[in-house]
C-alpha cells in the first residue's frame, strides 16, 4: 500500500516533466527498473520545458554583442533579456547587476575577486566549499557551526563586534544546507551584518531550486547560484547583486567583451577602458545557451507556482523524515533539530553500514541515484558524525569496507520533477536493506563501492 494518502495526492500538484523520467537502469539482480533520481542536490535534472526552449533557439544562435547580422542581434536580445528574467526572478533591487558565471563555485570566485583591499571575510564552518574556500587573498574568520538559528545570528554579531580594525567586510552564509537541507536565517544574518557595517552573499545554490528567493526582501547584497541545480543543463550561473564592488573591481578575466575601448600608447603599452556593467566580469563569447537555459527554468518555476511546488516538496519532506523515522538503525543528521524547515535535502548514516555501500546497493539493486560522502562540505558533515579529519578518506571514497563503521553519509534528495513512487521506492529499499540486507557481494575499485560482477547473489 503507498505511503502516501489519497486526500494528500489529490490536494498536490504533480511533479514537474524532467528528461530522464522514462530512462531504464539495469539491476544486478537482473532485469530494468525506471531509473529514481534521488541525487537534485548535485544536478537536478532539466525540465523538459527547460530543454524544449533550448531545442526551439539552438539554429537560431549566434555569437551575442558582436555582430550585425539577424541572428547575432536575435541571440543579443535573448541574452540581455535572460538577464531581466534572472533579476526579476530573484527579486533584484534598481540598479543591481545580473552577472552570468559558469557556476556558483565561479560566482563566488568572483567576487572574492572583487573584494576591496583589506577586507575581512566572515564564513561559518559549516559551509559548502564553493562558500569556504574562494577567499584566499583576504582575511577569513571561520566561525563554529551553531546549533540553532539564534545562535548562527549571536555568533555572526559577536565576532563582527569584535573585528579590528573597522573596514569593509563580507559574511558569506548558505540559503540552505547541502548537507541537512536546513534553511537558515538569512534575513536575520543579513540585519545583523548591516548593523556592523558589513555586507553578506548568499549562497542560493541549494535554496533557489526549492524556495523562492528575494534579494530585496532579504536584504543581501548578492545571491548567487548555478543554473544545473535550478533544472538547467551544466555549464551556467549567476552572481546578482550591488554593482560598487563589482564595478570597481579588476575585470575578473582580461578579454574582449570586457573592454570597451582599447589602444595602443606611444610607448609601446597599451590603454584599456573596461565597462563599468556587468560585461566587466562577462569576458569572452558568453554560454548563450546556458544562459537562456537558466532563464527559461526561472520562468518555468514561476509560472508552475512556487507555492504549490514548495507544498509538494514539503510534503515529500515529511514522508521521507517519517519512513527514516521507523528504522530505528538510522539516524538523520541535523544542526538545528529534528522539527528545523528544511528543503529537499536529507543526509543519513546507517548503524552498521558503511555509507558507500549502502548507496551502492541502492543503485544496484534497486536503481536509486543517491550521493554517499562528504558532500564538498567536509567540517560540516565531520562535525555532524563527530569524525575526526585524519579517519576519513577523500569526498565520497569509502573508507571502509562493506559491513564496518561509516565515516561518510548518505544524501537523498529531490525536487519539483520527483514522482511520488520514487520516494516509496527509496524508503522500501531502505527498510529493506536494514532488515534483509544486501543481496549482492560488493567490493572497492578505484576508490568506489561496487557490485562484485564475478560473485554470486547473496
């Protein structure tokens, strides 16, 4: 019987079409089974509105700002107004610049760049590595992984307070984990930056897919997310946000499209006049696609109803908690408690479980996608298991073998294109694995778990 009640399948709305619905994965077991994408979190997978309107521009595309011809001019004006939609889907303020990146890694690289000489960067722990790790050439605090949003903003206001000397400075905080799904209170991170004189990013890599976001209404300065986890196709992303820093900044690549006037000096040098617009940071012939791909699932998310999809989500949310709630041998990971608002995004170990293998017999047995690791979070998820950094071996390499004690987690998540049955069938799998147990011997190769092909079923 399914886990899910008539009353609630027919007050939700129905997933969103994504390519990959129809694809069949082998088991090693025998036979095919419709493949369950449990992994949104990585890559979500496009829409296929998403892919449609790709499909519809792609032999009208053309090099963008460059030529006169019709399709350079067309490619120009979907370009330029992709940039609109992006602002207007992340509620951008007058005057904020919609910059085009290739992810949120590159967004946030970025604007480490731009940063002004002296400036103190302010990073919890516990965030992704796209947010911890770009702020190489400044003065980086990291601060300890709170345990409630109250302490997350107390532990922000006390170390901006105490920060010398007095200059600008930036806090970097995430939307929402990649790691727990928890939302954190970017507004109320935001309101205490500003009271000391500081700016925030927000890394909306996870958020934005899953929840509306509003630059104005949180107040950030910038957001920044990618555009292959908003049901678009690799390769696209945006940083959106106030545009001193950024205008005032060395263009982030040196190259046509940044310039917009350049000479030769009489000694030989050369001068250049770069734009003060987000072309600045926009050097080289941009990813038109990506960029229309990206606009494209902005619109689709607002037309479908943010709303209605984050009701389904969360409905999605509470089954899968539940289910995880009655195998006494697993446990959830948190930082801010069982009840926290989180998104679409669970991390779990297994008593008894090394986490590599249970993923991998997930995909191989029941043809669920899920991601076991470290999450390219790694302080978070050590000090979530309470591991040490010397026991664990590389982001999603298993450290031991099938059977022994995992030092890595395992993540499901999903989104606005996943169907009630790939939930069920992630939860069956789970019960029955805790209580039955693989029915195929696994072994390590090149850093993976895997099914071993030369041994028979358990």
């Amino acid at each position: 019987m399914s886990v899910f009640t008539a009353a609630a399948d027919q007050s939700l709305c129905a997933p969103l079409p994504v390519l990959g619905e129809d694809v069949l994965v082998p088991l090693v077991t025998g036979g095919e089974v419709g493949y369950a994408a449990l992994d949104y979190a990585a890559s979500a997978p496009a829409l296929k509105r998403v892919w449609d309107d790709v499909a519809a521009y792609a032999p009208y595309y053309g090099s963008v700002h460059r030529g006169a011809g019709y399709l350079s001019q067309l490619s120009t004006d979907l370009f330029e107004s992709s940039r609109a939609t992006v602002a207007e889907f992340l509620g951008c303020r007058p005057g904020d610049q919609v910059v085009f990146t290739r992810s949120t890694t590159d967004s946030l690289n970025l604007l480490a760049a731009a940063l002004p000489a002296d400036c103190q960067v302010f990073v919890f722990e516990t965030e992704h590595h796209a947010s911890l790790l770009p702020w190489r050439d400044a003065r980086v605090t990291y601060l300890n992984a709170p345990r409630t949003p109250a302490q997350a903003v107390a532990t922000l206001e006390r170390a901006l307070a105490d920060r010398e000397p007095y200059g600008p400075a930036l806090v970097c905080v995430t939307g929402a984990s990649n790691v727990t799904g928890e939302l954190w209170p970017v507004k109320e991170l935001a309101a205490a930056a500003h009271a000391h004189g500081a700016r925030i990013v927000l890394d909306a890599a996870q958020l934005a897919p899953h929840h509306p976001v509003d630059i104005a209404g949180l107040d950030v300065d910038w957001a920044a997310f990618s555009g292959h986890k908003l049901y678009a196709p690799f390769g696209s992303g945006v940083l959106a946000g106030r545009s001193d820093w950024l205008r005032d900044a060395e263009p982030y690549l040196a190259g046509g499209g940044a310039s917009r006037k350049v000479a030769r000096r009489a000694d030989g040098g050369v001068d250049v006049e770069w734009h003060t617009t987000a072309a600045r940071h926009e050097a080289g012939s941009p990813n038109v696609i990506g960029v229309h791909s990206i606009a494209s699932a902005c619109k689709a998310l607002t037309e479908a109803g943010f709303d209605r999809l984050v009701a389904r989500e969360q409905h999605l949310v509470g089954e899968v908690l539940t289910g995880l709630a009655e195998v006494p041998e697993v446990k959830v990971l948190s930082l801010f408690g069982d009840d926290a608002p989180r998104v679409g995004v669970i991390s779990f170990v297994v008593e008894g479980w090394n986490s590599s293998h249970f993923a991998a017999a997930l995909s191989a047995e029941y043809g669920i996608g899920v991601r076991d690791g470290l999450f390219c979070a790694h302080p978070l998820v050590r000090t979530l298991l309470g591991s040490d950094p010397g026991e664990a071996g590389e982001c999603g390499a298993p450290e031991a073998e099938p059977g022994e004690r995992s030092l890595n987690a395992i993540r499901v998540s999903f989104g606005a294109g996943t169907p009630d049955e790939h939930i069920e069938r992630f939860l069956r799998a789970v019960r029955e694995l805790v209580s039955d147990g693989a029915r195929w011997k696994y072994r390590t190769e090149d850093g993976r778990c895997v099914p071993d092909r030369g041994a028979a079923q358990v």
